[in-house]
C-alpha cells in the first residue's frame, strides 16, 4: 500500500518526546504478533474517529507512520527513513488495535498518541539527524510528456486533521460517502502480461514522487521535473523483486533495481516511466533528515 511507505519537515515532531507527558494516549490498545500475515501491509488498516486498526505492520512501518508521515495535521509529499534497529523490527509482523477515551482524529491517533504507544510499550527512543542519502531525482525524460491533466481538479487536499479525510486510512462507509471526494486517487488496475497496472488520479509530480514511487523504486525520490497541477497517470510495470533490486538492510540501500533480460519478469518502474510517462528516474544523493532508532525492544504485554 500506499502505504506504505516515501525527506521532510518532521524534525521537530521528534521533540515530542522530551514532553510525553503532554501528549494525547490511547484508553486501551493492543498489540500482539500476528503470524498470520503473509508480508507488511498486505491488509488495510482502518481509521476512524473512535478506532485505530493496524493488521501486518512492522515496527519499521509504526516508526516511519508515527514519527515522519503521521507527524502532524498533513501528510507529507515524502516519507522519511527509518535507518538502525534490530532485525526483527523488520521481520516481527503485528497487529496492533487502539481506542482513544473520545473522538479524535487520524493526525491525533497516528501521530502523538501511536508515538507515546510505540515508546509505551517497545521502550522505544529515536533521534532524527542529516545524512548524506541515495535517492532518485524525478525528472522529465522527453519533450512531448504523456501526462493528462487531472479530469477532476475540484478534489479536496489532504488534510489528516479533519475526520473527513480518514477516508485515506479506509474509514466506515457512511464517512465515505458523506466526505468530499479526495486528490490522489489510487486504483489496481489488475494483472497485466508480466506486471499489474496502476490507475492514478489527480496527483501532482511532488506527491507522486514522495509518497508513491519509494515504494517502488526503493530510494526516495525528489521531483524535479518543475510541473506544475495535477495529473492522471496509468503505469504497466512488474513490482516483483528479481535477483538485482533495491532493497533495505537496517534501513540502508544495498544494490540496484535492473530490468530482468530472462523474460520472466516485465520491465520495471524505471523503464515504465520513461516508455509510458515521459519521466526519468536519475540516481544521486541529497542531505536528508533519517530517524534514528537508539532504543527499542520488543513489546510488553498488553
């Protein structure tokens, strides 16, 4: 999913946790190990005003929620690392399911008060500090663009501190129904020939590269291309991992994504967006804030 996953302002997020004892708590949440889970974020959660539901996260995944894309009332146009730690905040998959005492909203229960839970009951610490960070810039590859203009340019922005907009985290349906329609619609396509599609609407380039193509391309991704608006996108592309790929030990990159020449796999997210959209993805490094894992074990009981 969407989502999981994404350099941004959140530096100051982290000092919530020299003010704990401010900060909003969950009346009763649970959180327990659910080996039920084929892989992270293979089920939806669910948000809304009076429940938070998370099933196959890991705690990587609570982390980077709690302390960089959930950190305030908007969601982030670029999702943070998550750099330290264990192994097995990679590997342990967990449920976790929290009330608040009364009604709250999605930038409440993910932000503040799933922090004082992770710190609660993993004991966790963490710090935020530059690094020099591999990325890809989002750039434009040819001059004639194969970008549409969104049809619906009336949608509503993201905006987590009104429960309206829970819908991102799949409230219940009457709240659905009832609330404006959203930018940054995202729909499977279904399985193509070597791949899946995706169909997204009303995007701008900034978002589509911070909060979509990491999930992909393994890297942040810094837009560059200087379009403005917004945009439908279709992308036919193989997300499946092949023997060279991007991938994250204790958060780093460690190799490289590459077209497979077997035939067995389609063409990666790299060539469809160069052959599809007209857009590049060019490898170099930018100084970005990373969260820093300094503390944590595994959970107390509930």
């Amino acid at each position: 999913m969407v989502i999981a996953g994404l350099a941004f302002g959140f530096a100051g997020a982290l000092r919530c946790q020299q003010a704990a004892a401010k900060r909003p708590t969950f009346a009763v949440a649970s959180v327990k190990l659910d080996k039920t889970c084929e892989r992270p974020m293979s089920r939806l959660p669910t948000v809304d005003p009076v429940t938070v539901r998370l099933s196959c996260v890991t705690v990587r995944l609570l982390i980077r929620f709690a302390y960089g894309v959930y950190s305030g009332a908007e969601l982030h146009d670029s999702a943070p690392r998550v750099v330290g730690g264990p192994a097995w905040i990679d590997s342990d998959i967990y449920s976790v399911d929290a009330k608040p005492e009364t009604k709250s909203t999605t930038a409440v229960m993910m932000g503040p008060m799933m922090q004082a839970l992770l710190e609660d009951r993993f004991q966790l610490r963490v710090h935020t500090e530059p690094r020099d960070t591999p990325v890809y810039f989002l750039t434009v590859a040819e001059p004639n663009l194969k970008l549409r203009p969104a049809k619906d340019v009336d949608c509503v922005p993201r905006d987590l501190s009104h429960d309206s907009y829970a819908w991102l985290l799949r409230t219940d349906p009457e709240a659905l129904r009832s609330a404006p329609k959203p930018c940054e619609g995202f729909h499977y396509g279904g399985p193509v020939p070597n791949g899946t599609a995706l169909d997204l609407s009303a995007w701008t380039m900034s978002e589509f590269a911070g909060l979509l193509l990491p999930n992909y391309a393994g890297r942040p991704v810094i837009d560059n291309t200087g379009l403005k608006g917004r945009f439908d996108m279709h992308l036919e592309f193989d997300p499946r991992p092949r023997e060279q790929k991007t991938v994250l030990l204790n958060g780093e990159e460690v190799a490289t994504l590459s077209d497979d020449s077997t035939g067995s796999f389609g063409i990666t997210i790299f060539t469809a967006l160069r052959k599809q959209l007209g857009l590049e993805l060019t490898p170099g490094t930018a100084p970005l804030d990373v969260i820093v894992v300094d503390h944590v074990e595994r959970p107390s009981a509930n």
